[in-house]
C-alpha cells in the first residue's frame, strides 16, 4: 500500500481518530463525507487532535463525492449504522474490482449492507475498542487505546499492516461474530445508558444503581450471545463492561455524543438488534429492551 491513499468514509470522531493517525505516519488519507460542517472543518484545518499538552493538527484531503475517489483500493468504514447504505452506494462507485472495504463500525448488519452492494470479496469485518470523542467538527479527543481485531481475508494483509505502520495494536482472527458480539455486549451496557444519563463512559462505574444497570444489561446480551453459540472475548460480561467504563473513564460514547447533537443513533443497531434476537429464542431482556425503548423515546419525534 505504499503511497496509495487510503478512503476513510465518514468524518465523525473515529474516522477523525484513524485520519490522524495515518496522517502523523505519512500516509496519504482521505474523508469521504456529506457532513457539512465536518468536511468544512477538515478542509480549512485538517484533522485537530486534542490532548493533554494541546492540539495538534494533521492534513487531509476531502471528499463529497465518489467521484473524486475512483479505483481506490483500500477503504475504512467509520460511520455510523444507519449511514451504512449510503456508504455502500458511494463504494459502489469508488471501490476497484479488486479493491477491500474494511467495516469496523459499531452494531449488527454493516457488514451484510456492504456484502450485498460490494460482493464478499471487497469487505472486510473487524473491531475495534479504542474509543475517541468528536468534541467540535475536525476536533477529536482521543478515548482509550485499544486493540482492533480484524477477521481474516484473502486481502486483508495490506491493510492490518498499514494500521500496524501507523500505531494500532492490530490481530487476525479467524472467526469475526465472537469479536463482534463481544463488543456489542459492551456497547449495549455502556452506550445506551451514557446516552440517558448524559454522563461520561466513567461515571457508570462510579454511581452504583448505574452500575447496576450496566451490569445487568451486559448478562443480559451475553445470554443472547451465547444462544447464537458465540463465545464472548472475556469470562464476565459485568466486568468487562466496567473494565471498559474506567478505562475510558472520560469518553462520551457515540450514542451519548449523537444525543447531545440531536443526530440518529445507532441505538436500533445495538440494544434494538439484541432485543430482537433475544426474542427469537425466547429470552427476556427486560433492561436491554427498556433502554432500547427509553433512547428511542428520548430521540424519536411526535407522530
């Protein structure tokens, strides 16, 4: 992959998290949005990385139109689920026959959007846990360094090591619905809830009848999961959630970021997606269906 550039669809806080990272590495990236104001933000001033000893700034290029990114071969897909059909279609357009879309989104069904409209060949399905919070168009925060898993594919190797070159803590495996269930329980304990209480990842952990609730919803999806025959990346579901809460501590979870803006969340995507696999096998999940409902509520307008 030397030289080529590399397609991140999105401009939200983890395609900001990704954009910067290749670019402080030299490597050539570009943002294929519709967000306004984000693809203002990035054109004018390039990706704006806030840390403890300032910010830092870092080039890119921009995009609105597939057009102006024909043949490429390498594409990250980072935005949000409801989003992911109109990714599909701009690939559709921009992505070479022999090219890889690599989704490592948030939720359940990205990668069957993709495959349909890309063909199992050009898509790629992976996950990562490094968190990253949008403060202000262009502006992220980095959350929490993780690791990102990525399921193997013939043509995944470019791409792992390229992540690799630029910082990631990046593994192959074999088997990608574990990953993904793993980090839905996750989500599905922690985001939702953020959302709610309108509280950073840390204070869950920190308010005990929110921890309550975190625990009780991240058993509840772990029994889901392991109708399905997945088996969960960690033993206690409970523990993991809370691990994750502190050691993200001051992250603003996407669902809570996109609340705050009055944006769609992926909340049918998560809690929604869980509930109805729970009712399939006749298994009640009464926290994730209440959450499910409550951030429905909290974001739905009046019929």
């Amino acid at each position: 992959m030397s030289g080529e550039p590399l397609l991140i669809i999105g401009t939200g806080a983890m395609a900001c998290l990704f954009a910067s990272r290749l670019a402080a590495a030299g490597v050539p990236a570009i943002l294929l949005g519709t967000w306004q104001a984000g693809l203002e933000a990035l054109r004018r001033d390039g990706v704006r990385v806030q840390t403890a000893d300032g910010e830092q700034v870092y080039p890119v290029q921009v995009a609105t139109s597939p057009a102006q990114c024909s043949g490429t071969r390498h594409a990250l897909v980072l935005v949000k689920s409801w989003q992911t059909a109109r990714a599909a279609a701009q690939l559709a357009q921009c992505l070479a026959p022999d090219g890889l879309a690599l989704t490592l989104q948030n939720g359940l069904g990205n990668q069957e959007i993709l495959t349909k409209a890309l063909g199992a060949k050009r898509v790629a399905l992976g996950v990562t846990t490094s968190g990253a919070t949008l403060v202000e168009p262009g502006l992220v925060r980095p959350a929490g360094e993780g690791t990102t898993s990525l399921g193997a594919h013939p043509r995944i190797e470019p791409l792992a090591a390229l992540l690799r070159q630029v910082g990631f803590a990046v593994e192959i495996v074999p088997e990608t619905g574990d990953l993904l269930w793993s980090k839905l329980v996750i989500n599905a304990a922690i985001n939702p809830l953020t959302a709610l209480l309108r509280v950073p990842n840390g204070e869950l952990a920190a308010r005990p009848s929110a921890r309550t609730l975190m625990t009780a919803a991240a058993r509840e999806a772990a029994t889901v999961a392991a109708a399905l025959d997945h088996h969960l990346t960690y033993d206690d579901p409970a523990a993991a959630a809370e691990g994750v809460a502190r050691r993200t501590a001051t992250n603003h979870s996407s669902m809570f970021q996109d609340v705050l803006r009055g944006a769609p969340t992926e909340n049918d995507a998560i809690g929604g997606a869980i509930v109805a696999a729970a009712e399939k096998h006749a298994i009640p999940t009464p926290v994730n269906r209440t959450l499910w409902l409550l951030v429905r509520a909290v974001t739905e307008k009046g019929a």
